[in-house]
C-alpha cells in the first residue's frame, strides 16, 4: 500500500524496558486519515515524552483524552508483568505487550500504517511498517504513543508503591537509582521485581 493510501496510522512506543521492577509497558495511538491534520494542530509542539515533566506528561493526556472523546484519535496501552519477562526475557515481552496494543486498536492491518519508535518491529501482517530512530521526537503518533504509555506505567508505579512503601517506587518507578538498590539491600525483593535484572544481588 502506498504511502498516503491507508486509512490509519498507529504510533508505537514502549516504556520500561530496563527498570528493576514494574511491567514493560507499550503504547499505541491511532490517527485516522481524515483527522490527521487537525490532530496536528491540537499537539504542535509534543516531544518525547521522556523529557516532560510528570506534571506535563498529565496535562497532556487531559489533551489526549480529550480528543479521543472528540472521536479524533484512539490510544491504548498493554503491559507484561515481571513474572513473564523473567520467563521470556525483555524482548519477547515487548513484542508481546506491542502485538496486544495493535490488537485493542482493532484495525485492518493491510488499511494500517504503523511507525514505531527505536529498534519495535510490529507483527508481520503489518506490511506497512516504518521505524523511526527518535521517533517520539519526529512523529506525533510515536510521541502520543509514548506519552500515554510513560502515564500509565508511572501510574503502575505508583500504585505498587502504597503497597510496598518501603521501596520507593512513586520515586524512581522502578528503575535502578541508588535509593532503589539501597531498598533493595535494607528490603528484600517483591513480588513486581524482576529477578532476572537482579541475578547479582540474589547471588546466581
């Protein structure tokens, strides 16, 4: 299918590819043809939303919201849990969290453009398919994608954090900070960590 000639583009990030604990999480945002250009305009100046601030990254899904409600756009966001990349590993985790957002779009694939963020590949239905280096930097729908996905994880996060109080997790959502590593070694591991990131400090 010829660029310009699809009826969707779906942008594709993931976040949490390296913490310590908490799932990989993956975003995807769907723009439909017709209301790219207004979509344009409503996010002129979005960036990778790894470079936002929490307070930012929130105003800016309140935007997203509501376009979705608007009928302009569509987003969505799949995890996989710790216990499955231990067991999997973090690559097939991401590829599985990836196919599961492009299935909750629920479009044709052949009517589809998907552009993903680094190094994602989308399933191989997927025909038309690009990958963008930097791509929450160049392409609204990766940098909606990412947006959503960095909210929600950290909302994860957060979430975990009220039941394990002591780790931090509304701090460093996970990722291994020296206050997290300090937790760590005073703490003891829970259950959302991911003890194949940490075959150090369990001895193997």
């Amino acid at each position: 299918m010829k660029k310009g000639a699809h009826k969707y583009t779906i942008g594709i990030d993931e976040v949490g590819r390296g913490p310590l604990a908490g799932p990989v999480a993956v975003g995807a945002a769907c723009i439909y043809a017709e209301h790219r250009t207004q979509v344009a305009k409503l996010f002129p100046i979005i960036k990778d939303s790894k470079k936002l601030s929490a307070k930012a990254r929130e105003e800016w899904v309140v935007r997203i919201q509501e376009a979705e409600e608007a009928g302009l756009l569509v987003t969505t966001v799949a995890f996989v849990a710790p216990g499955a990349i231990d067991k999997n590993g973090i690559a097939p985790s991401i590829r599985l969290a990836l196919s599961k957002a492009l299935e909750a779009i629920e479009h044709q694939a052949e009517e589809t453009r998907v552009l993903l963020d680094g190094g994602l590949r989308a399933p191989a239905q997927y025909k038309n398919q690009e990958t963008i280096i930097k791509g929450d930097e160049k392409e609204l729908t990766i940098a909606l994608a990412s947006i959503v996905a960095k909210v929600a994880r950290d909302k994860r996060m957060i979430a975990l954090a009220k039941k394990f109080p002591y780790h931090g997790f509304e701090q460093h959502k996970g990722y291994g900070t020296r206050a997290h590593y300090e937790a760590l070694e005073k703490h003891g591991l829970t259950p959302h960590h991911r003890k194949s990131f940490l075959k150090r400090l369990l001895g193997e």
